[in-house]
C-alpha cells in the first residue's frame, strides 16, 4: 500500500486526473488486477484517522494478497469535505472521512447525532454508532446517492478555544466569531452560546484565527494540537458541549464490484480500525493535553450547568420527526 502524504493537485486537475485513474488497476508484480481505493482526510499524517486507516489499509492488501488496498491522501490534499463527499459520490475519490455535519446536509436524520447531549462519552457514543439495529437504515439512506456508510468514528468531546480570554458562561462568547462547519445544526449551537457562528473550511482555520477573521473555534485536543491551532488561540475552555463524530463513507459501486472473500477482507479491516481508532483516541487525547500544557495553553473549566441550560432547546427544535425520534430514543436508551 502507498500512504500518499502530499499531492500537487488542485482543483478542476485535480478531478480529471483522479478520474482517468480507475479504481482496478493492473499489480506491478504482474499478479492479475488490484483495486487501490483513494481515500481522502482532511487531518495531517500524525492524527488518530490517518494512523487507523493506513494500518487498515496495509493489512487489507495483506489479506487480499495485494487485491485491495487503500491510500490515504491526508491534509485535504483531494479537497475538503465537502467537495471531497461529491468526489466519493461521483466515483472520482472512492472513500473519505467526512465529519457528521457533512451527511446531515443530505439526509437531515444525521442531524439527531450531531447534538449536544446525545452521547454521554466515547464510549456511549461508539456503542450506537455501530448498532445496526440503530443505524443499518440512516447509513442505508445514502445508498441511493451512491454513498455506502461504512461507521464512525469519534472526534471526542469537543471545546471552545480562542486568542482572547478565559469563557466561563455563554455570556464570555457575546459577539464571539467562532468559526463552525456549515450546518444548521453548527450554527444554531454557537448562536445558543452567544457566540456568532462563522461558516468555514476546516483548512482555512488557522490563518483566519491567527488574522482575526474569527475569534475562536470548536474542536477537540488532538486536531487543536494537530492543526496547530494553539500557536494562535492559547485559551481552551473546557465546554465539553459536543462529542463529535466522522463518517467513513465508500463509493457504493466501488464497494459492491469488492469480490465476497475481498469484502469480507475488507469489512474485517474496517471493524479493527474502529478499534485501533478509539483506543489511540484516548492515548492521544491524554498526550496531547500534556503537550499542550507544556506549551503554555491555558486550560479551564466552565460553568457547565449554563452551557447545558442553553444547548438543551436543541434538542427540541431538531428531534421533530418520528424516526428521528426513534434514533435518539435509541441512542440516550442505550447509555443506561
């Protein structure tokens, strides 16, 4: 397998050299075909995903005897998100990490697990988002999008952190621009902290806090410190008020042209790099938090009955229809 760290390719290029590139090629060893599945990553070659995926996908090609593989193109080399989710429907990429906000912007049930209070902890959380008696028909709804839903995988808990000062209560954030991904979902959580939401490219981040164009951000202590983004926003305030979740989509057709014996193959590789996932999870958040204080960031605790107090209303305002109640009546059961 070839862990792609870097492509000089961009835009309108980019897509028709990836689409000239059909998946099944033929083994340089002269062994017949193989299938490499490009894979795009928004996170750099040290994050958790890279690491899970590119052990996933050379023991793939070691179990299908060079048949599958995967290559991983980190760094929003193959585009972001959002581009890079089109890119997997039309069969140009053939898999991607995708954060949940994405898929919510095609099947709006998503939005029920990208809430506040939904999951309790990581460990809640990981138990329903690979229940298929939960899930098997939300993952199932984007098939006819040419999009087969392979999991999740954890973002952890995520918090606020900015260049100005300590937030304690909702009231710290008044007028705070605080950069969300784009969902109606995102934006109307910050509005509920009194920051004001500012819909942008996770890529685009760190330039725009170190220039002022956004105050602060949300993300967990791994991509904090992975991005970088503690060398321009020293304050991280314990919010807590979301455990974030990725998706790892395929290309339907590219999943189903998969022999039996080389999607069973597969099927077991993805099920022991969810595994390999949440455990560096927790190793890497615990690093990364002792790294960060090495470093000077300031860390604090907040006034967490007033975040819950304003995240609650969203529960109401987004679990309206009866299978999305369903979802997360399943969901919150499943943490008792």
């Amino acid at each position: 397998m070839r862990s792609t760290k870097f492509l000089g390719l961009t835009g309108a290029a980019a897509v028709m050299t990836l689409t000239l590139a059909a998946c099944g090629g033929t083994d340089a060893s002269g062994g017949g075909d193989s299938t490499e599945l490009r894979l795009a990553l928004n996170q750099t070659e040290t994050h958790p995903s890279y690491i899970a995926l590119d052990n996933m996908g050379q023991n793939l090609e070691d179990a299908t005897g060079g048949s599958v593989s995967v290559d991983v193109y980190a760094n929003e080399t193959l585009g972001a998100q959002q581009e890079a989710i089109q890119l997997v429907s039309d069969g140009s990429v053939d898999m991607a990490v995708v954060s949940g906000t994405q898929l919510e912007n095609l099947n709006p049930e998503f939005q029920v697990f990208n809430l506040p209070g939904v999951f309790d902890n990581v460990e809640h959380q990981m138990s329903v988002v690979g229940d298929d008696a939960i899930v098997g028909e939300l993952y199932a709804s984007l098939e006819e999008q040419n999009l087969t839903v392979l999991g999740g995988f954890t973002q952890g808990t995520r918090s606020i952190y900015n260049a100005k000062a300590p937030i304690n209560t909702p009231e710290d954030m008044q007028g705070m621009k605080v950069r969300v991904q784009e969902s109606d979902v995102q934006l109307d959580m910050i509005k509920a902290m009194k920051g004001a939401p500012t819909p942008m490219a996770f890529g685009e981040v760190y330039t725009a806090l170190q220039s002022g164009v956004i105050d602060a951000a949300e993300n967990n202590e791994v991509s904090y410190l992975t991005q970088k983004h503690s060398e321009v926003a020293k304050y991280f305030s314990n919010t807590n008020h979301l455990v974030g979740l990725d998706y790892v989509v395929i290309n339907t057709d590219a999943y189903e042209a998969m022999s039996e014996e080389d999607r069973t193959a597969f099927d077991e590789q993805w099920d022991a790099a969810v595994t390999e996932h949440t455990a560096l999870w927790t190793t890497e958040t615990e690093k990364a938090h002792t790294e960060l204080e090495a470093a000077g960031v300031e860390f604090n605790d907040v006034d967490a009955e007033a975040f819950q107090t304003a995240l609650k209303p969203l529960i109401e305002k987004y679990v309206k229809t009866d299978s999305a109640k369903k979802i997360y009546d399943a969901a919150r059961a499943a943490a008792k």
